[in-house]
C-alpha cells in the first residue's frame, strides 16, 4: 500500500578510487526495503526520478547515483577525462551498494540496460538479496530487427568515429540523443558490441565467465516485445552467463497490457507503473524481505 514519502536527499557518494559521485536517496517513511538503480548508458539519475518517488511511496528507500562522466558526476570536460566502461560497476554502483549496505534492511537492485551487466560486476554484489532488470541485453547488433541494425551500424562504423576523432569523446548531444559519454566508454563500448554475447567473448575478459556462473542471487530479467536494442533473444545472449543463479526471464508485450510502447527508454516512463508494481511485489516476496517483515 501507498504511503507519504518523505523528501529527497541529495548526497556526494565516494568511489573506492576517490571519485565523487552525484546522488540521490528517496527515502521511506516506513522503510521495508532499499533498492539500488543502476542506470542505462549515458542515462542521468533524474530519468529514474518518478520510479524512485513510486518505490518509497511503497515502502522501499530508494538511490540513484550518477555514473562518473554523466550529469552530477561529470567533469567540466569530457575531453582527456580517463576511465573504463566497467569502473561504472566496480566503482560506481559498488559505491551505492556500500552506502546502503550500512542498513539493516533487504538490498535489492533494479538495472536498465547496463545496469543489469553492472550487476554481475559488483565486488560487494552479495549484499544484494535480488536483482531485476529491465532492457539488459548483450548489445550485439545481430539481435536486432533489420531495420534498426543498419542504423546502429552506420552509428558505430561511420558516425562516432568521426564525432569522436573530432571531440575527443562520444558526443551524443550534437546528435541529439542523450548525455556524453566519455571516450572510454565508447571504446570498450564499441568493441564488446562486435560479439554475439557481448564481453563474455572478448578474450581478454575470459574470467567473467566463471566470474557469473558463481552469481546465486534470483534475478528477473524482463525485457519489452518491442526494445528494438535489447529484445528477448539479446537478453538471453547475456543473461545466460548467470548459469548458477535462479533466473526468470519476462517478456512483457505492451499492447497486452494496455499500455502505450516501451521501447529501450519506456520501462521508467510515467506510463510503465505497472511493471514498477509488479517488481515491488516480486521483491518483497523474496525470502530475505518476509524475514524482515
């Protein structure tokens, strides 16, 4: 049931590496849980705003953060700004997990799009008591429909090289598509969407797979019918290297549910409170969250 939230905090998160991050704590007034959004690439925190308020109006304290290079935690400039795709996961989102970590309530995560990768990546990911993610695909254009895959492959093969050659990072503004990204992100971004299942098959990433099939935690992978970027074969792709966790994948069709298309983006849209429901219910029916009930 619905409850009065209480204001949100903005707070300053420190990675492991000393880096300061933007972020933000929903909390609940009656707290039976806390969950962690690890959010898409190039996504600022506030996209996830009104989940966030639905969560704690429900009972489940809610952060968001701003990975390094992106909104809050960005620098004055992207360019000669250094870092990897993954210090996102092992850095940033650790750092989120370690804040709530403090309190003595169930840990749950809810990833979109690189969220859900950032998961399998965590130092401290078994503070987390269940995962569910939405759009987490292996990012691999041969996923998609026909149309959609020409389209990203003129992206990666004509257009970033130059916009970045020219920049000196990945700029998405000039385009019209989102937030910058940093140049590191863009290389290890490029290069793991060359294979079929993403960065399991880079051969210099050879240990994440042992590195996952050790992940026991349940994890929801739901994915829409229509997120032409990450659909139900993509997901599988990736979310097959949780072999030794206890999954379930969730293919949602929109107009089943009356709702307006969800796409990549749609899943935290006014619009999908539906879906947001049904993850809040999923988690509190997790064995960790009833114990503390």
């Amino acid at each position: 049931m619905a409850t009065e939230s209480l204001a949100p905090q903005g707070l300053t998160l420190t990675a492991a590496d000393g880096y300061q991050l933007g972020a933000t704590l929903y909390p609940a007034s009656e707290p039976r849980g806390q969950i962690l959004v690890g959010s898409a690439t190039g996504v600022p925190q506030g996209f996830y705003r009104r989940f966030a308020e639905f969560a704690a109006s429900n009972g489940f304290t809610t952060l968001t953060l701003d990975y390094r290079g992106i909104g809050a935690s960005a620098p004055a400039s992207l360019k000669g700004f250094e870092m990897d795709y993954l210090d996102w996961a092992d850095k940033d989102l650790a750092a989120g997990v370690d804040y709530l970590g403090q309190q003595d309530l169930p840990l749950y995560l809810v990833g979109h799009s690189f969220g859900g990768h950032a998961f399998g990546l965590l130092p401290n990911r078994d503070a987390i008591h269940a995962v569910y993610t939405f759009g987490t695909g292996a990012g691999w254009h041969g996923w998609m429909p026909k149309g959609e895959r020409r389209k990203v492959q003129v992206m990666w093969n004509l257009v970033l090289p130059l916009i970045v050659a020219i920049k000196g990072y990945q700029a998405w503004n000039w385009l019209g598509l989102g937030e910058d990204l940093p140049k590191g992100v863009y290389r290890d971004w490029k290069h793991w969407c060359r294979y079929p299942r993403y960065f399991f098959e880079d051969p210099k990433m050879a240990w994440l797979t042992e590195h996952f099939a050790a992940v026991r935690t349940p994890i929801v992978g739901a994915v829409s019918l229509d997120d032409l970027w990450a659909g139900p074969e993509s997901r599988d792709a990736f979310m097959s290297a949780f072999s030794g966790a206890a999954y379930q994948p969730r293919d949602i069709d929109p107009k089943a549910l009356g709702l307006k298309p969800l796409g990549h983006m749609g899943y935290f849209r006014p619009y999908a409170e539906p879906l947001w429901r049904d993850a809040l219910e999923w988690f509190a029916s997790q064995p960790r969250a009833a114990a503390a009930a």
